[in-house]
C-alpha cells in the first residue's frame, strides 16, 4: 500500500504497515522480536519486515545481549498515523477497536 | 484494480493488528513497566558537563559507568546485577536517570534496554575522570 506523509510516499506491504500500527499502538511504544513475528508470520519474515522497515527510517532496532527490540521513529509514528487515518476512512478501524474492545486502541 | 489491492492490502494489516493487539496485551499482564527509584542513594558532589552542573547519586553514578563500559546500551538485568539491586529498583533508577536525559529506556514488558543518550555519556565520562582522579 501507499502511504505518504510530509511529501514523501512510502510503498509497505500489509505486514510493514501492521508492524507500524501495532508499535504505535502498544502503550510501551516498542515490540520484541517474538512480538513482531505475530505480525509477520514467523521468524524470517519478522526479521525481512523489520529489516526493511528500519532501512526505510521507520523503525529503530536495539540489540544488547541477545535481546532485540524495535521502535518507531518519529517518523515511523507519522507513517503509522497516517495508516490509521487511511483505515478510519476506509471504515476499517472498527475492526481493531472491536477487537480489542476499550483497550485504548 | 490498483484501489481494490490497497484496500485488501490495508484490510489484511488491521485484521493482523487487531489479532497481534490482543496478544501482545495478554502476554504484557505478568510482567512489570515500573518500579520505583532505590531507597538509599547517597548524593555525590556535581559534575559539571556542557557548562551546567550535574547532579547524581551513587546509584545513578554507578548506572552510567555500567552503561559506559558496555558500549552505551545494557539490559535491565545487567545493571540490575552491576549495582545490586534488583531488576524492579534498577528500572526505577533508570527513570531517573531518562528525567535528566541522561539515557532513554527501550522497554517492553518482557524486555528492558537502557541506552546511554549523548549528554549521559559525557556525564559518564566525566564521573569516570572524576572517579580516577579522586583514586590517584
């Protein structure tokens, strides 16, 4: 899909783009690596998304002792909101908030 | 065409997100995000970095050497263990530390790094050359 924010346009697949969402929606701001294959379908796809998510300037990775965590940049955020907005007009965002019930999303 | 592939592209990322949420919400419930600062910390004399004066504890001193040695980022278990406290009060000196902007904390529930910003290594620096000179 195509996402463009501040003139810049973005093409993300379905998962890069339920990557971002996910992060911006967690109340932690970050995933871990076992989170992001949730999304993405398994351990090689995980890292193929954030991979490409962070040479995009999307995405941040931290790696310390085996452990990796992923966040959003600023930029990431945006290109997370403006999915959001994309999917509140669509009239999918329903699906998330009935999903997840008054869970803040 | 080209609308109707964004639009089940877009469909297939909130069906996975609304699916993912609730995962990751459920597996956030057993662990901790907080913890609150050590009791006992003693206040060492400031340290002055970029023209301001610096104030720490021993415990928040102790931290930024620990994260120093390790390049600039440490987990939350090593600094834990490096200080002796325990997982929970090294979180909450850590918050201290990301008050003064010292460090920034990457968290999940499962998962804590903390990374030393900028301004935190030229404290950390700086509270080593301290350190140094007051041994010699």
């Amino acid at each position: 899909m195509h996402v463009e924010v501040d003139g810049k346009r973005y093409k993300l697949e379905w998962r890069e783009a339920a990557l971002l969402l996910l992060m911006r929606l967690v109340e932690w701001g970050a995933l871990t690596l076992s989170d992001v294959e949730l999304v993405a379908s398994g351990h090689i796809g995980a890292l193929r998304a954030v991979r490409r998510l962070m040479e995009l300037g999307l995405v941040e990775g931290f790696n310390v002792r085996g452990t990796r965590i992923f966040a959003l940049t600023e930029e990431g955020a945006r290109v997370a909101d403006a999915i959001r907005r994309k999917a509140e007009l669509a009239g999918l965002w329903r699906i998330v908030e009935e999903g997840v019930g008054s869970g803040g999303a | 065409m080209e609308e109707l592939d964004e639009l089940r592209e877009l469909t297939l990322a909130i069906r996975r997100v609304a699916e993912a949420l609730e995962a990751v919400r459920r597996r956030a419930q057993r662990h901790v995000m907080d913890g609150p600062p050590p009791k006992r910390q003693h206040p060492l004399p400031p340290i002055e970095v970029e023209g301001r004066p610096i104030e720490l504890t021993d415990k928040q001193a102790a931290a930024l050497l620990v994260l120093k040695a390790a390049g600039g980022a440490e987990v939350i278990s090593v600094i834990a263990r490096m200080t002796g406290l325990t997982s929970k009060l090294s979180l909450g000196l850590a918050k201290q530390l990301a008050e003064k902007g010292l460090v920034r904390i990457v968290a999940t529930p499962q998962r804590k790094i903390v990374v030393l910003t900028p301004l935190g290594w030229k404290v950390a620096e700086a509270t080593e050359r301290e350190l140094e000179r007051r041994l010699r």
